[in-house]
C-alpha cells in the first residue's frame, strides 16, 4: 500500500466518475491499456474488483464507494499542500470554481457575478449546480463544491458564512383571477389551488409555508407540482391557481405577465440568502477572491433595488 502514487489515485476517482476505461484514457490522456493497467494495479492494491464490467458500463463496488469518499479527500488534502495559498492572480488564473445555488438565488446573483467575473477575470471558469442539500456538507469538505448559496433555517455550525442578500415571499395569481381583487384573503389562501416547486432549492421555501399553515391548524389545496421554478408564473394565467415566490422576483414578472402581487394572509419569515464554505478553503487566496466577488455582486442587487 505504501507504493500507490497521486496520479494512480487520479486515475481511480477519474474510472469512478466516467465509469468507462476508454472515456478515463481519454481524459487522463493516457492509452486505454495504460489504464487497464492501473485499474489492475488498484484492484490488486485494495484486494476489490472496484469496478465489475456490466451493460450499461462499469458497475462499482461497495468497496470503491467507500474508497472514493477518502480517496477525494486525500487528493484535496495533498493539492492544499503543494498549493501557494498566497499565489492567486485573478487577471490570469484559468481556476474553476463550483457553486451550488437555488433557482431564484442563481437568477437573482449569476448574471450581475458573470459580468463582473468577465470583466476583470476572462480565464475564471464558474460552475452553477443545482443545489444538493443531502450532500452539501460532504461535497464542501471534500471541495467538490467550493460554495453554497442557500436559505438555511439552521445551517451547520461546522460552515463559515456570508450574508449576501434578503428578500421576502409573496404571492402571485391572475390579474383577472375570478376571486381575488387586489388582497388575498385566509379564506382564498386556504380554498384556491396552489402550485410549487418540489426541487432541492424549495425546501426551505415549502418548509416555512407549511409550518406556518400548520400553526393554525389549517392545509393548503395543493394541486399542481412542478419541476422548474419558471414555469410557475406562466401556468397561473388564465385559472385560479395562485403561487408563492420571492418579492423581488414576482415584481420582475408582473413588469412582463399579467399578473397581481398578493400579501400572504399568513406570517412568513424573510428569506436571508447566504453563502456557506468549508473551513478547509478560508485562507485559500483563490477563494477569498471568489468570496468577495460574491459579496459586491450581492451588495450590487441591494444598491439597484
């Protein structure tokens, strides 16, 4: 065990990933019996198959998933090493960094972030997933992801932060809706149809209203889910469905969509996005730049309104 090298371990995680000796070859730029070798040589290091030939590609065993957790750490771990956390140049880095961020959080930050990125940084790379909240502490001390934008009721206390920006939910129906005039009644709020999102990113969102509904005792009629947040207000049009969605994206949408702006008749928190990090990247030089980058995109939302 004491002979395996890093670039044997590279070759491990990228057979893991791509589940494909061909495909690995390729991306390690290497030839495919140079790979077959090194996935014998692992095989025979770690006394598992690792990865079992099947139809639809490689299979891996249990033994490999277990493996791949610490492996990726090991790597992340020896790369802070050999890496100069003072040597960042933002002008001529090519480093890609990997964000998860809900829908109306990547909508609200992404587009005012890339402009700025583009502007003084043109080799970054940026990678936006949609959020992963089973894993999101795994993925950020492995480094998989560098950052993770959310609405956390009770984030981990293992994570730094950074307030970015606040907002508040709203509901939206038809302008013409056959019930509503203007104010959303408990009455209304509890009869009428409602659509939501059910992705990863309006967790918290239907957390809250349901607690809220729960408070007084009361259940929504809940008609119709969807999987993409923009197809919500659009689907509103023309029925009496109605929707929740945060102030300052609901105020976009009426500018555009024939749409009205309803209090909830309920109580209902305010939405604090923030972004959360593992410790392992604090004094990374890269890293405190992409933080400060985020943080003047956010501060920027909050001067334009």
């Amino acid at each position: 065990m004491n002979n395996i090298d890093i670039k044997l371990l590279r070759t491990f995680l990228t057979l893991m990933r791509v589940k494909n000796v061909s495909r690995a070859a390729e991306e390690l730029e290497s030839s495919q019996p140079n790979t077959s070798h090194s996935l014998n040589k692992l095989r025979e290091l770690f006394g598992d198959p690792l990865l079992i030939r099947s139809k639809n590609g490689m299979i891996p065993t249990p033994r490999a998933l277990e493996l791949e957790i610490k492996v990726e750490r090991l790597l992340n771990s020896y790369q802070d090493v050999i890496n100069n956390p003072t040597n960042f140049d933002y002008k001529t880095s090519s480093r890609n960094f990997v964000i998860t961020a809900p829908e109306h959080a990547e909508q609200m930050l992404v587009p005012v972030m890339l402009r700025k990125i583009r502007s003084v940084a043109p080799n970054i790379r940026i990678e936006i997933r949609a959020p992963n909240p089973e894993r999101a502490s795994e993925l950020l001390e492995s480094g998989e992801i560098d950052l993770r934008i959310a609405w956390l009721l009770k984030p981990a206390s293992s994570l730094r932060s950074l307030t970015l920006f606040q907002d508040r939910l709203v509901y939206i129906a038809d302008k013409d809706h056959p019930s509503i005039k203007g104010q959303l009644t408990l009455r209304n709020f509890l009869s009428l149809p409602h659509a939501r999102t059910y992705g990863e990113g309006s967790k918290t969102t239907n957390f809250v209203i349901d607690e809220a509904i729960a408070k007084i005792g009361k259940e929504l009629v809940m008609t119709f889910q969807v999987q993409n947040f923009m197809t919500v207000p659009s689907s509103l049009i023309n029925t009496d469905i109605i929707a929740s969605l945060p102030q300052s994206l609901a105020i976009s949408l009426a500018e555009k969509l024939p749409l009205q702006i309803l209090e909830p008749p309920i109580r209902l928190p305010r939405i604090h996005y923030s972004a959360y990090w593992h410790e392992r990247n604090q004094n990374d030089a890269g890293h405190k730049w992409l933080r400060q980058t985020v943080l003047e995109s956010a501060q920027t939302i909050k001067r334009s309104g």
